[in-house]
C-alpha cells in the first residue's frame, strides 16, 4: 500500500511527525510504505530531519525556493507524478493551501476527498475517518471502502509515536512535465488588495436572498461607496459559487467582529449569527418582516433588495456629487 504524505518545505517537523502518525494508523498491518513528499524542496536539512522519522522523503528536484509554493504549483507538480489507479492513500496538512490542492487532486486521481481528518480506523476493509461537526462538539465517521483517497488532516489530533530505529532514505525526482509549465514569480502589494474579512470595518453580507451574481454585483457596487468595507455572505451563497469560500461567516466560516455589519438578504439563522455576534451595528434589510436576524439586528428594514439596492445606489451617487 503507497501512502504519500505531501508537505511544503517551511512545515514544521512536528506537523510532519503527526501526519506520519496518521499514515501508519492507515497503514497498520497493511505493508504500507509512507513516504514524505515536497512538491518544492530546498532544503538538505529539513529533508533529513523527515527521514530521521524513519519514513522516506522525495524531493521534486527542479523546484525552487520553498517560498515559492502555490496550490497551482504543487497541484502541478503532484499531477504530473501521480496517476490515477496508481496510489492509495495522499495525506496533507488541513491548511489553507493544501485545502484548495486536495480536492484538485481527489478528482485527477479519481479518488475520495475528506478534509480536516482528526481520526482513523479499519473495520474490515472500511477505512472510517473522523472529523469534527457542531463547531468540534461532536465527531462524524465517515466510510471509506477501500481507497483510493485524499484526505487533509487535522493539526494536533493525531499524537507522534516514537522515531522509526533507522532513517528513511532521501531522494530526488524530477517527473516530466507536460505542456506548458507555470511559475511562481513574486509578489506585491497592490491598492486593489483586498481587506481580509477580519480586518475589515465594514462587512457586507450577502445572503441566499440576493437572488444570484446580479444581485451580488449590486452588493459590490455598494462597498464600493463604503470605505474599509468587504463583502462576505452565507454558506448558500458560497455554496453556490456567488463568493469564494474565504469569504463564508459563521460556523464553518469566518468569525468576524466589524464596527458595522450590513446584511443583505440573510435569513438569520444561527450558524450564520454565531460567526457575526462581536459585530458592531448590524443592519438588517430583509422582505420577510418575520425573519430571525432581525431579532438580532440593531437597524431593520424590511424591503425587497431588488427595489431597495438599486434605490440605495442612486441616493449614494446623488449624495457623492454634492
Ligand atoms: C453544520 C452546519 C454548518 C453551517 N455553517 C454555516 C455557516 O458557517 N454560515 C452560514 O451562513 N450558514 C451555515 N449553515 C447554513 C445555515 O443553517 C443556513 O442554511 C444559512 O445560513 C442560510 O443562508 P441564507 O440566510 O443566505 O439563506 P436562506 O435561509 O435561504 O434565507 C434567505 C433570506 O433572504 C430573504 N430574501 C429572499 N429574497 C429576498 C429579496 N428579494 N429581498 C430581501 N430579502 C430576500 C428571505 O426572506 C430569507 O430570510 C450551516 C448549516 C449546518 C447544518
């Protein structure tokens, strides 16, 4: 059984040890040969300081500086050495990165995608894997007949067992990469960056209620009068692929505290309030007078945001001119 362990060249050793901790529970008795991979390596050192874990390391050998790595590139990379029907089981690091190459990956090589695993076991041939719900309250099994699977594990939940007796070996690969070949070529802060949710001041939430992309544009068009201000929304909306993930408030998303939380066209319901509770003025616009946000709303109105926003707009663009 191959079990691959993928890793960026800056994590920690401790992140590597869990993961390798995760890998032999899915491995147990199975013959199973963990191996390290860094999509980019550069570092001799690190490379050796995995092995000493006793599983082996492979290191992409024509990548560049760790500092380098995109989910583009490792996804890249890791596609161009890994086939579908060929591998068993791929661990990552339940991180932002490696949560965006997972799923990319899950799909190339026709495999099961879990993410945030925080416990393992075979039944038979199932492999059952935890992960927590209900904001870490509760712990749903998933079944797993068989593999293959990508899974994104949870940092702390697995507990390193002791260092192998003998280091794994070290090796360099460098697969053939077909077609055109992408590269990582710097960054820089640029004035159309935009606010993290977290830092913003002014959230503006959209819900399931703004219809679609058309009335998410208005939204937009809406921040664009409100200095320091970003647009976030419900699960629905990212769900349904109206706003990245990254912008999801609430339970599952984001836990945000504003000085003033406009919500468009968002029902209220408590995974989403749990995630905006510290927020400063909240101002509710709705069409439903009984909907539950505004039970926790400083400013209500009751409107259709068709009529309303596009109203709100002129106002503002009347207001600009004076
Ligand atoms: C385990 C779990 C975790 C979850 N985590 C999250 C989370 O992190 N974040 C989150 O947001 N949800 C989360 N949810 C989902 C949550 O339960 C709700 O389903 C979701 O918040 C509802 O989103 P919504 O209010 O946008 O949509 P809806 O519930 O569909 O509400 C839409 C609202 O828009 C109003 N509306 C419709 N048309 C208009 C219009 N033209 N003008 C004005 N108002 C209009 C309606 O009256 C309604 O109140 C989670 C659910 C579960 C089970």
């Amino acid at each position: 059984m191959k079990i691959w362990m993928i890793l960026g060249s800056k994590e920690k050793l401790s992140t590597g040890a869990e993961m390798l901790a995760a890998a032999r529970q899915i491995g147990e008795d199975r013959s199973a040969c963990p191996t390290f991979v860094f999509p980019f390596g550069d570092g001799a050192q690190q490379a050796k300081d995995f092995a000493a874990l006793g599983a082996d390391v492979q290191i992409f050998a024509p990548g560049g500086k760790g500092d380098d790595l995109t989910p583009e590139g490792a996804l890249f990379c890791l596609r161009a050495c890994m086939a579908p029907g060929k591998e068993d089981f791929v661990l990552m690091p339940d991180a932002a990165m490696w949560r965006a190459v997972a799923p990319a990956l899950a799909f190339h090589l026709e495999a099961a995608f879990a993410a945030g695993i925080r416990a393992l076991r075979w039944e038979g041939e199932e492999l059952f894997l935890g992960r927590q719900t209900w904001s870490g309250r509760r712990l749903a099994w998933l079944g797993l007949r068989g593999g293959p699977g990508v899974f994104t594990v949870a940092q702390g939940a697995f507990l390193p067992g002791e260092r192998g007796e003998k280091s794994g070996s070290i090796t360099s690969f460098a697969p053939l990469i077909p077609g055109g070949e992408s590269r990582f070529c710097g960054e820089e802060p640029g004035a159309g960056v935009a606010l993290g949710l977290k830092e913003a001041r002014i959230i503006v939430a959209a819900g399931r209620g703004v219809g679609g992309p058309e009335g998410l544009d208005l939204l937009g068009k809406l921040a664009t009068h409100l200095p320091g201000s970003i647009l976030g929304g419900s699960r629905p909306v990212c769900d349904c692929g109206w706003l990245p993930y990254d912008r999801q408030i609430g339970e599952t998303g984001a836990d945000v505290a504003p000085e003033l939380y406009l919500a468009c066209g968002v029902s209220g319901a408590s995974q989403h309030l749990v995630g905006m509770g510290r927020s400063g003025l909240v101002v509710v616009v709705n069409k439903d007078p009984a909907a539950p946000f505004f039970r926790h709303g400083d400013v209500g109105i009751v409107e259709d945001l068709g009529a309303f926003l596009p109203r709100l707009l002129e106002v503002l663009a009347e207001e600009k001119k004076k």
